[in-house]
C-alpha cells in the first residue's frame, strides 16, 4: 500500500515538473510534506540543500530519500521509478516525432530556432553557478568577491579552453585545492 | 560467426554507453543544463555517436518534456545510440549514482550537511562546474555565430536576456522560440508562393 502510494507521488512529481530541477520542488513538497507528511518542513529543506551539494535530478534525489526513510531501498526503488516512468513514455513520443519528421522543413526551421534559445539556457545556467563562486553572499560588489573561486575558476576555464583536459578531472582537482588551501 | 559478431558490437556499445552515462551522472552537480554539457563533451566531441546539432536538438527536446532533464536526456541519447536498450542502460546509469549517494547520506544526513571539509571541496567543484559549462557555451555559441544569421544571434540573446535578467520561465522562452521558428516557416512559403 505504502509502496503504491510512493508509486503514485511520484508519478506526479515526474509528469507535472517541467523546466527541470527547480520546477520539482514545490511539487515535491507539495507530495511529500503537506499531502503525505513523510518529511518535516524542515527535513525537507535540508533534503533540498543535500540535493543540491551531490549528483543527480533533484526529484530522483529526493524520491530515493523519501522512499527510504518511508519504506526501505524498497521504496527508493519504487519512488524513482514512479518519478522517471513519465518521462519514459513522453520523451519516446518525442522522440519518434522528432525522427519521423525530422527533415520536414517546418520542423527543420523550429529546430534551428530552438538551438540558439538551448545555447542562451546553458549560458545562463554556467553564469548563476559562476556568480554563487565570485561572490560571497547574494550582493554582486568588489568587496565581496571571493578570490579564490574567481582564481579556481579562471585556472579551470583556461585549462579547459587551451588544453582540452577531461572535465571530470579538472573538476575534482578543482575541489581538491579548494580543500586543501582553505586548511591552510 | 557474423551475427555473433553484431552481437558482440552491439554488447561493446551498451557497455559504453552505460559506463559513460553512470559516470556523467556520478560526477555532475547542479542542474540538468550541466549533464548536457558533460552528455555533449562524452558523445559528441569524444565518441562522435552524436553531431553537435543533434546533441542541441535532443536537448531542446529533453527540456521541452516533463521530469528532470538529465533523466530525458539520457532516455533520448539511449534510444539515440542503441535503441530500446539503449534507452534502458542509458536511464540505470544516470539514476543509479544519485541513487546510490542519497542512500548512504540519508543515513546520516544532517552530519553530511554541516561538515566543513565537505563544503569546502564542493565549493571549489562549483567554481569547477562554471568552468565547464562556460566552456562549452563558447564552443556552441562560437558555432551560432558562424552561422552568420541575425535571426540566431537574436534568439540567443533574447533568450539569454529573458532568462538570466528576466527569470522567465524556461517554458515560455522554450515555447516562444518555437513560434519563432514557425513564423519563420510561414513567412518564407509566402514569399515563395508570391513570387
């Protein structure tokens, strides 16, 4: 029973969150916190925080959490199924669409226009990490920009655009010196 | 002897397919833009399964539909390289590292939360993960500008506008470059039909 109703959470968590990570949140708690009351407010918004420091979609984050605090790995299991299954069928619809009619030309003009917006997405997304690295709280001023992220971060970009180093690599070496020169 | 060999091929692509999703997945933070960068540096600039339009293609596509984006994305780059079983390793291994770490964490959360070292090594992955993003947002805007279209240049800088200083909601701009894109169509079959 508890394993359905996961189930079901969860399927709408995965079909009614569009636009990524941050549009599942309030559905999320709206499921998990204010319908069910499996977490706590608060153990929601450190659910959240955890989210954000590790890998992965928030909402497969937090179905895992929430299905094993509520029910076992069993329920991680279930609940992250139910978040993904969605997902499945609708972008396999897309996905045939796309390839059936890729080479119609209004789907060809569509596609061309789409690409510069995906572009300018990304963009934006690499620039409101970068802000969170430069500056230490909120405020975008001289004074409050953090010298060692901008240093991380400019190494780490040169390095990438002139050597073409593994990402991965460059990434971690990253976390390491972090750690390492805030020790010191 | 031959269709062993198919076989055996086909074997070789899901187990790269599946290894490259799983480590993707384990090493990318924040949202599913980041996966996409990772997804287009793996596929397309490495394995070369994947064009760089298609790669900008699928990604429109796994923004358009619900559910999280690195999951979409992973389900169309699957189905992309290997079909209905690539579609499957492909989902096992970007659900499965979050999976793994939230399971482990959820044991003992609230340490995790507060603990200096931790904090401090991913704040300097954050400045890692700009770094990479940016990176790639070079190379493909370098491509848009090549394209010498005002039409591009002006999407991209109106959606960049609406995005990032607006906070407009990723559907709208989505939506909006659709009907661009369509307008665009109609246009050009008028003059075509006038002249």
């Amino acid at each position: 029973m508890i394993y359905l109703q996961l189930l079901l959470s969860f399927m709408q968590v995965g079909l009614f969150s569009i636009g990524g990570g941050y549009a599942a949140i309030p559905l999320i708690q709206n499921q998990v916190v204010d319908t069910h009351s499996w977490l706590t407010l608060n153990e929601f918004t450190n659910l959240i925080t955890i989210a954000e420091m590790t890998p992965g979609p928030i909402a497969v984050n937090s179905a895992t959490f929430v299905g094993i605090r509520v029910a076992g790995f069993g329920g991680a299991v279930i609940s992250t199924f139910g978040c993904i299954l969605p997902s499945c069928f609708i972008v396999s619809l897309l996905a045939f669409i796309y390839y059936k009619f890729k080479g119609v030309s209004t789907i060809q003009s569509v596609l061309s226009s789409l690409r510069p917006a995906v572009v300018a997405l990304i963009a934006a997304a690499g620039l409101s990490i970068l802000q969170l690295v430069l500056f230490n709280d909120d405020s975008i001023m001289l004074k409050n920009i953090n010298w060692i992220g901008a240093a991380t971060f400019l190494t780490a970009f040169i390095i990438l655009r002139k050597w073409k180093w593994n990402p991965i690599l460059v990434m971690s070496l990253c976390g390491v010196f972090s750690l390492i020169i805030n020790l010191i | 002897m031959k269709s062993e060999k198919k076989h055996n091929s086909k074997l070789t692509t899901l187990t790269k397919l599946f290894l490259s999703t799983l480590y993707i997945s384990a090493f990318t933070f924040g949202g599913g833009f980041v996966i996409i960068t990772f997804m287009k540096r793996k596929f397309v600039d490495e394995l070369h399964w994947i064009d760089e339009e298609e790669m900008l293609n699928l990604a429109a596509l796994a923004q358009s539909a619900p559910g999280a984006i690195a999951v979409n994305a992973a389900i169309l780059v699957g189905w992309r390289v290997a079909g209905f079983l690539g579609m499957i390793v492909s989902i096992i291994g970007t659900i499965l590292p979050p999976m793994i770490i939230l399971s482990v964490i959820s044991f003992f959360y609230a340490e995790f939360a507060t603990n200096l070292y931790v904090t401090f090594a991913l704040k300097g992955m954050q400045a890692g993960v700009a770094a990479v993003i940016l990176d790639v947002v070079f190379g493909l805007g370098s491509n848009v500008l090549k394209e010498k279209s005002i039409l591009s240049v002006t999407i991209l800088i109106a959606a960049f506008i609406a995005t990032y200083f607006l906070d407009i909601n990723v559907i709208f701009i989505i939506l909006a470059a659709i009907m661009v894109g369509i307008m665009k169509e109609l246009i050009y079959l008028r003059k075509e039909h006038t002249l």
